[in-house]
C-alpha cells in the first residue's frame, strides 16, 4: 500500500481546456515503482500539490484501468487552483493518494443505472462512465442526466455526445440560462428527474453536484419507486488531510476523505445542506 503522508512527483503531460478557467490535467507518476502499485476506484480523489503553494482535494477522473493516466479536472478559483491553472505540459506537480470510498461498481453489475450530476459535479463521475461503457454488456440501461447553469458551463462536449452512441443510452442535458444555441431542455436539471424512464426496481443512482440539486432530487426519484438505499452520492467539503486526522470535512459522524466522498444518501439526508456539523 503507498504511504498516504508520501508526496509523489508527477509530470503534466497533456493539459486539456474545459472551458475559459477549467483543465483537464493529464499527469503521469514519475517514480516507476510508484506507477506499478498505484491503484484507485472510480469516484476516488487524490491531493494534488504544487510545491511551494499547497495542496488541494481533486477527483480522479480517469478509467481506474489505466491507473498510469492520472487525469484530474480543476477550475481555478482559489490559491492553490489558480497557481495549477498557470501550468503547462512538462511542468511537475506532486500527488499523494487516493483518498475515500468511489462508486459502488461492483454491486451495479446487471442493474440499469442514472447518473445525475449538476455543473462541474459531472467530474467525479466521469470515470465511472468510462468504466461502465468498457465493460457495456456487463450493466443494464444508462441514463446519465447533466446540468448546467449556461451552455458556458457544459464541460465534456465531446464525451456526451461520444456517450451518447453507446447502446441502451440516454443523455438527457438541461440549462436553466439557454442561449439560442441550446437545443436541449431549458430548466433546472431536477425536472428530468421526473421524465427520464426508469425501471425502479433495479436501478441505482450515482450523483454528484449541489447538495440542493440532491435535496430536491432525490425525493423525486423516490417517489418514483427508487428506494434512498439505491442512491449513492458524493459529496464536497474542505478536505485537508485525506486520512480522517484534521476534521475539516467532517459531516455528522462521518469524515468524508475516509467514509466518504461516495456515501449512501440516506446515511447521510440527515446533514445534507446545514453548516457546521
């Protein structure tokens, strides 16, 4: 097992824009012997570090298979983000990982799945996606619903639309700001929740993105026969540490770095939307 305290150097080998402030950093472990035994699951996250900066909590969003390509999606924002954001290929940063409880793969094998996620809450996700669409035979109907604020803020263009031609796939996309150019459904993306077909009995959802957007529609989706047991979601907070020391992320009786980011909702409905526990 690799020493979580262990920061490992890491070379960008592709940087990839999103949109105007969000990257898709592609890095590759620079230490042979680190690259051999790195494993993760999909929904896992790593600490990225700049050295002289500091250290920041990023989703994995590539195919846990490939767990030589590391990429990492990141919108600068803050410090640490905006400092990764003037980066280029051949540029070293440091990883220590992974961190956390990722989706729920295995015990999905042979169920239709949703995947509902809001904003740059489809990156953690995404390797999900890519994991379920390689072994495509191996799972039921997929349904992945995203939305967005703007058609701006629509990351992934060419992966939904490569999603989209899979088989037995629906992707349903909303913004509630359309320009003239959005040709798909104009409203906040929960009111797909209520149209997309689903067989309640055997599917599972997997979410991610604001904690309203889970609030509100998750009840939804109850309602429609799918039990709070089937729905998995991940979740956000500041996350320091990754090993459940500092209590920064903690969340009720749980530390989402180590119980989490990928929880059962209904383990967690109870703190969902309030500060301070």
């Amino acid at each position: 097992m690799i020493n979580p305290y262990l920061i490992h150097p890491a070379t960008i080998v592709e940087k990839i824009q999103e949109a105007e402030d969000i990257h898709t950093y592609r890095l590759q472990l620079n230490e042979e012997a680190t690259r051999r035994t790195f494993r993760f699951t999909a929904g896992q996250f790593n600490m990225v570090y700049l050295f002289g900066v500091g250290e920041v909590a990023i989703s994995i969003v590539s195919d846990p298979d490939e767990p030589e390509r590391l990429d990492h999606t990141i919108r600068a924002v803050g410090r640490v983000t905006s400092a990764i954001g003037r980066l280029r290929a051949g540029d070293t940063v440091g990883i220590r990982g992974p961190f956390g409880q990722g989706w729920p793969l295995e015990d999905a094998r042979g169920r239709d799945i949703v995947i509902a996620t809001g904003g740059l809450g489809c990156a953690p996700v995404v390797g999900a996606i890519e994991y379920i669409f390689r072994r495509r035979r191996e799972y039921g109907a997929v349904k992945i619903i995203h939305g967005v604020k703007t058609p701006r803020d629509l990351l992934y263009q060419e992966r939904f639309e490569a999603w989209r031609r899979q088989p037995d796939t629906e992707v349903l996309l909303a913004s509630d700001r359309p320009d003239g150019t959005w040709r798909h459904h104009v409203g906040v993306v929960t009111e797909l929740f209520e149209r997309v077909p689903v067989n309640a009995a055997r599917t599972l959802v997997l979410m991610c993105g604001p904690e309203i957007m889970m609030r509100l529609g998750v009840p939804i989706l109850m309602k429609r026969g799918i039990p709070a047991t089937a729905v998995y979601v991940s979740l956000e907070r500041h996350m320091e540490c990754g090993i459940g020391l500092c209590g920064h992320c903690q969340m009720g009786p749980y530390f989402l770095c180590k119980d989490g980011p990928v929880m059962r909702y209904d383990r967690v409905e109870p703190w969902l939307g309030r500060t301070g526990v």
